[in-house]
C-alpha cells in the first residue's frame, strides 16, 4: 500500500514519508524504504521528511533502533515544558512546535505538540495528536509543493504555526468587539466573567505558541554550517512573522485588560 494513499501510521508509527531529492519528483516511501536510504550513499541535497505517530507503543522504539537520532531529541519528548522553540544541539535542529486541534475553539482550547528533528538528510517529526500544520504540509506535498532542504519545511511549519496565530487573534477580536458592544449598551451581566475566560486562553495560548526569542536568537546569530543562507533568510522572516502576531495578541490582552 502505498505510503501517501494511507492515513493511519505502520507498524513502526510512520505516518507518512517523503524523499525530497534535487533532480527528481518527490515521492513517497515507508519506513522499511527510509532505512535503506539513510543507510546509502545519496546525492547532494536529497534528503528525507518522516512524519511519526508516538501514540503508537512501537513508534519511540523503532525511532531509537534505526534512525540515530541525537539524546537532544529524547530528552525534548519527555520534557514537561510544551513551549514552542527551536534551538541547535548535537549537530541538529531541535524544535518543538504547539498547534490547534481541528475542533478549536476559544471557548475550550485544545493544543497539540509536534517534536522535530531536523539535519541536512532528515526531518523526523512526531506527535500524539493531529495537527492542522502537518495535514496542511502534507497536502501541499502530494500537490506537488517543492521543498529543497530540511529547514525549509520546518519554516513551512514555523509559517503555519504564525498564521494560527494570526487567526485566534482575529476570533478573540471579534469576541471582544461583541463583549464591548454589549457593556456600552449596558447589558452588563456576566461579561466581566467572558473577558476573564479570555483572557486566560489567550495568556495560554501566548506562552505554549510563542517561540522562545533568546533560543531563535542564538540560532539565527550561529546558524549550523549545512544550513543556507536563503533558509536563515526565510527563518528570520518567519520570526518577523511571529513578533508580530504576538504584538496583536499583546495588544488585545491590554485591550482586554482595560475593559474588565
């Protein structure tokens, strides 16, 4: 069956994957593929995105059996810490990105974890729950979405990732407006109680999708030798990106602030 016809994860949790290489299509390829081309000799700039399911019991064990991650990685899925960031570690990106559930609302928020390892040959990313992002990324692929290193699929996410901000940003404004509204025309019942609430999702949501600026700021200041320079280009414009998402939503809480 093939990889990119298939939902659910195989046996060793691999969701989907993909072989990106410089002069062909990209294809995709399951996990027992994966390990026979990471064990070759491959062209320059090829390189491999594995998309794992940790739900699956199977899935951490063969993670550690075949593909030679760093401990960097490890240590990251059993942190208690879920604050998006990204930062450099035994000759890897290590990143963890936080995303929305499909069913989000502002009124009871569920956000996802995704843990990433990224080098010149390979992105291994993995979760326990969907996310929109990924399914966002892996349409583009199948649509024929060209990709020509690791690090700039983890900028496609990072991108993503911003624009989910963007958007509760704009849903919570929205919200607020109709709580306004209704205090300037006296209804004042249990409002102050609705800002609060939303007050506290949006504080949430801040901390667990905001990326870390001192560990992006030392990435960007010593970018590994295999990364491009086009991609820590389009990295800082992603962090372009996020710090201003994150001054609307700053914004709104004053906003938010001031009229509770």
């Amino acid at each position: 069956m093939n990889i990119v016809d298939s939902y659910g994860p195989d046996a060793a949790g691999l969701i989907c994957g993909y072989l990106f290489s410089p002069d062909a299509p990209t294809r995709p390829l399951n996990a027992a593929e994966a390990q026979v081309w990471l064990r070759a000799e491959n062209p320059p700039g090829a390189f491999l995105w594995l998309h794992f399911n940790l739900a699956q019991s199977a899935c951490e064990k063969w993670l550690h059996q075949n593909l030679g991650l760093t401990e960097a990685f490890y240590e990251t899925l059993r942190e208690e810490s879920r604050s998006t960031r990204i930062e450099y570690a035994d000759g890897s990106l290590i990143a963890v990105v936080n995303d929305v559930q499909f069913d989000f609302s502002l009124d009871a928020p569920d956000i996802a974890t995704m843990w990433i390892s990224a080098d010149a040959r390979l992105l291994v990313s993995a979760r326990k729950k969907p996310l929109r992002s990924i399914d966002h990324l892996r349409a583009s692929v199948n649509q024929g979405a060209v990709f020509h290193s690791s690090t700039e699929l983890l900028v496609r996410l990072l991108r993503d990732q911003a624009e989910v901000l963007v958007r509760i940003e704009r849903e919570a404004t929205q919200k607020t407006d109709s709580i306004e509204d209704s205090l300037l025309a006296g209804r004042l019942d249990t409002k102050r109680a609705n800002l609060g609430a939303l007050r506290r999702v949006l504080v949430r949501l801040q901390r667990l999708l905001a990326p870390e600026p001192a560990a992006l700021f030392r990435l960007l200041n010593r970018p590994p030798a295999w990364i491009a320079e086009r991609d820590i280009g389009e990295l800082r414009e992603s962090t372009e990106e996020f710090s201003a998402a994150l001054g609307d939503m700053a914004g709104l809480l004053e906003r938010l602030k001031l009229l509770q």
